[in-house]
C-alpha cells in the first residue's frame, strides 16, 4: 500500500489491553517494550489520540533533566491547563508535588515514551518515580505507561528486585513484530503468494512492511526499497546496529557466521575466531533483541547440546543473504535493476523464502492449537532433527507437535513443484522416529499435492493438506 494511504493497522489485542487499563478504577502502571522499529510509539500515540483530551503522551530525550521536564510540562500543561508556572518546574519532583496537590477527577493517562534515556541520564530517576508512585501516584485516577526499546536497561530498572521499581508494574507488554497474516493487510492489492513474499523479505515490522507499495509488484518494492542506496532499508541493518549495540562489527560477525551456514555454537566460533564466552555473551544479545534464535530438537531440554542458531528477523536475513557483501557494487557499480535479475532469480528467491516459510507454518500451527482446532493439546512445537532407529539414518522432521499420546509430523514446501510421492514417503518414514502411539501428519505446499500423493491419502483422516490460501484464510 503506498505510504500516503498508511493507516493504523492491526494491534487489536494490544488496544483492547490499554482499553482495560484505561478504564481501571485505579492506579495502573503499564511498561510497554520491544525491540526498535516494532512499532511502539505508533501504538501509544495512536491510544493517545483516541483519549487525546487526557492524554500526555511524552517522548523523551538525552538531554538534561531539566529540559525533559519542561518538555513534559508542555504537555501536561495541554491537558490539564494548569498555567505558565509550570514553565518554572526544572525537576521531576516538582511535578511529582504539583500532581500531588492537584485533584484529578477525569483518568489521567501519563505516557514516557524513550523512558530509558531518563535513567541513563539520572540513575536516581527510578528511584524518584518509585517514591512517587507510593506515596502520590497510586493513590490518583492515572494510568502511568512507560515505553523503552533498551531490553537490557529495562530488564534491570523493571525487573531487578534489587532496584527500586520493582515490584511497581500492574501490567507489561511485550510488544512483538506483526505475524505473517496481520502483515497480510498491508497488501490488499497483492496475491497470497506476493503477500507472503514481501513478509518473507520484510519480516513483520510495521514500518518496513509499510514501505512497499502494492500497487508495484514485489521486484519493483525490492529494487527502490532494499537494493537502492536512496533506499530506507539499503542501510537500515547497519543503523539499526549502531543504534542497538556498541561492538557492531563483532556482532556482524557473528550474524554473517550464522548467515553462511555455521549452525552451531562451535562452528560460529570456529568461523568469528574469539573467546567462546564473549561470543556466547555476545549470541545471547542478538537472541534478546529477536535477530536470531536459539533452536533445540522438540521436546528436549533448551540447554540441550544438540543446539543450532539460525537468523530469525526476516530483514536481517535478507540482508545478509543479498546486500551486505555486495554493497561496494550496489554503490554505483551496477544497475539495482540488473543487480536484481542476476542475484534474485527465482530459484535463489525461492530457497530464501522457504526457511521463512517453515516458520509461517509454525505460526499458522500455533493458531490452529490455540483455537482448539486441532484434535490434540499439544504440550511442544518445533523443528525436530536426530536419529532414525529403524532406517539407522539422521532424520529432520520440519515442524513436530505432540504431548504423552498423540504426535502430529509436518512438512513445509515451498516450491513451484506438487509435493511428491517420494515427498510423501519420507514424512511417513521420519514417523519411525516418534514413540507417540497416535500419528497424524499436516503437509505445508505452497502449489499443492500431485494425484499420486492425492490417491494415498484421499479420505485419510490423519492426512491434512494445507495450501496458500488455507494459510491465510481466515476462520
């Protein structure tokens, strides 16, 4: 969709949340995080228009204290129309006792968005707002929301029960980048197929996935939006690390380790050549700000050493597979044009999507649970890979479900080609792998299943076929 017709789009439970804190008859604390770009500020400054008569949306800055204060007395100052001698304020305690003294009858929505940078630049801030909130705040009809990107600040000042915060919070929200069907209604305009292409590029980031223009197909979106150095996203990845992170080469490192092919940890730090517990320090970064994940066999223990990492961010991944090491060729060297038809072919689009897809299906999957529509609870969900007992063979298994009785085997194709009956008979022979007495089995096909296949399972009720259009349909 083009960039003028951009709406508020999707974040219906998110809303419903700050509705019910909103209407709360009492003292709320909201904290509000995700990683950079996931769409934080635009929620709460659309909540704050939505109450805008008493609302105090605030972002605030890395400047001194002082001139935060005055900043957010402005904006106090609009919705309670108290007078210039706010202006006079140059502390948050000044504030804090101005808000004491006041009598507020209407509910007072009181929203620091950046609330991090306050801290970093007073580390007695958290302390000031704790002694605020018991012995003012908390006895006033104000509904406070603190809004932070810094995971690892926040984690200290919110969930240190050492720090004076503690323990303050009525409610947090992570919030989490669109999946691939709330990403879907950026692109009213495009197929199932481009809509999960441009997903697959852009991962779920709401103001990526606002770039793209569905009225120009995916190629054209590509070349303007990734491939060109006028481009946002031609060097997004390298500002969104700068942003996030201070040793940003040692962490690209690690990133292009993982991108060409090092799975696990040795093999990352054979590739990177440091000490494996800055890179373990350095891997559980990337993991906290959602870039790459940490993945175990289903069903065994999370410090299992049977572990393998793999980018998780769309964009990231993109990035690193098509832009990063031809930079110097993209900056005037050639066209983005014919950059495009030699190193986006089809086949090599086709490959980058189809790990993505795997993780659509699990999404897919975990909705279908959720919703009750599978026939089982199932106690784990994930990748699945080990050793087949019976076929004395190493064995993945795409996407596996199951609990104490009942195991439900997926696979994920995502190719121009039908799924197979040599497709099929390999899904049958990695059940040989699972002890659960009831086996069902879900084939993922972006084109479908051929007639063969379609023979063997036809009016099989452990068989599901589901298709592009089933991926997306809504229930």
């Amino acid at each position: 969709m083009s960039k003028e017709a951009y709406q508020f789009i999707g974040r219906k439970k998110e809303i419903a949340l700050l509705e019910s804190l909103y209407n709360s008859d009492k003292f709320e604390m909201l904290i509000l995080h995700g990683r950079r770009r996931v769409g934080k500020s635009y929620l709460l400054s659309h909540f704050a228009k939505l109450h805008q008569n008493n609302s105090v949306y605030f972002t605030a800055d890395k400047g001194s204290e002082k001139n935060n204060v005055q900043n957010f007395c402005q904006e106090l100052n609009r919705v309670l129309n108290a007078g210039d001698f706010l202006n006079s304020f140059s502390s948050w305690n000044d504030i804090y006792s101005f808000i004491k003294a006041r009598e507020i009858n209407d509910r007072l929505v009181l929203i620091i968005d950046e609330f991090t940078y306050l801290y970093n630049s007073n580390p007695a801030y958290d302390s000031g707002l704790q002694n605020a909130i018991d012995k003012i705040l908390k006895n006033k009809n104000i509904f406070l929301i603190l809004c932070g990107s810094e995971v690892s600040v926040i984690e200290e000042i919110i969930d240190n029960s050492t720090k004076p915060l503690y323990g303050r919070k009525t409610s947090e929200l992570k919030l989490l980048p669109f999946t691939y069907k709330e990403a879907r209604a950026f692109f009213p305009k495009y197929s199932n197929t481009d809509a999960l292409i441009a997903y697959s590029v852009l991962g779920g980031i709401p103001l990526y996935l606002s770039l793209f223009d569905d009225r120009k197909s995916i190629k054209e979106n590509i070349i303007k939006n990734c491939l060109s150095t006028t481009g946002f996203l031609f060097n997004e990845i390298e500002t969104l690390l700068r942003m996030e992170l201070k040793e940003t080469y040692f962490y690209k490192s690690i990133l292009l380790a993982i991108n060409g092919g090092a799975s696990t940890f040795n093999m990352i730090k054979d590739k990177v050549g440091e000490d494996a517990a800055k890179i373990a320090k350095y891997i559980n970064v990337l993991i906290n700000l959602g870039f790459i994940k940490r993945d175990v066999p289903c069903g065994e223990k999370e410090k299992s050493r049977n572990t393998l990492y793999s980018i998780c961010d769309n964009y990231f991944a993109f990035y690193f597979a098509f832009i990063y090491k031809h930079q110097n060729m993209l900056n005037g060297l050639i066209s983005p044009e014919m950059y495009f038809e030699r190193e986006l072919t089809k086949e090599k689009l086709n490959s980058f999507i189809g790990f993505r897809f795997q993780a659509i299906c699990q999404t897919y999957l975990k909705e279908q649970f959720y919703n009750g529509k599978i026939s089982f609870y199932a106690e784990n969900l994930g990748r699945w890979w080990g050793n087949n007992p019976v076929l004395k063979k190493q064995e993945e298994i795409d996407l596996l479900a199951f609990n104490q009785d009942n195991a439900l085997l997926c696979e994920c194709k995502y190719k121009e080609s039908l799924f197979d009956e040599k497709e099929l008979k390999n899904l049958q022979d990695s059940a040989l792998c699972i002890s659960q007495k009831n086996k069902s089995f879900m084939i993922f096909s972006k084109t479908g299943i051929t007639s063969g296949v379609k023979k063997k399972i036809d009016n099989l009720k452990e068989y599901t076929v589901v298709t592009l259009e089933d991926l997306y349909r809504e229930d």
